[in-house]
C-alpha cells in the first residue's frame, strides 16, 4: 500500500496486512506521518517539555465540575 506523509508529502509504501494499514483503509480520518516527521516532532516535544514551559491542556471531565 502506498501512503503519503501529511508533513512532508513524501510517499512510501507499507505492508497491506499491516496494523497501519488496517487503520488507514477502514478509518480514512486517520493519516499517516512517516518515521522521519514522527521522530523529529517528538524530539522537539521532549525538548520542550524539559524546557518547564510546556503545558498539556486536556478537556475536563464531568467528575471535575463537582
């Protein structure tokens, strides 16, 4: 299966029975992001993390508003 990285447009090819795959032909939202921009994004997340500066904001839960 040919698949295209949504950051960089570079087109690489996967197993068709693969767990990507899979996900990509029967849930088309998903996309797919090849090694290279993975990597690189999660270094720079890292990076900023150990900065201090970095905040995650996750949706409240109902349990919270009580």
């Amino acid at each position: 299966m040919r698949v295209k990285c949504v950051i960089c447009d570079k087109i690489e090819s996967i197993e068709d029975e693969s767990f990507i795959a899979k996900r990509l032909r029967n849930r088309p939202i998903h996309t797919y992001m090849c090694h290279d921009c993975s990597s690189r994004i999660s270094e720079k997340t890292k990076a900023r993390i150990d900065t201090g500066n970095f905040r995650l904001y996750r949706a409240q839960s109902e349990k919270d508003d009580w």
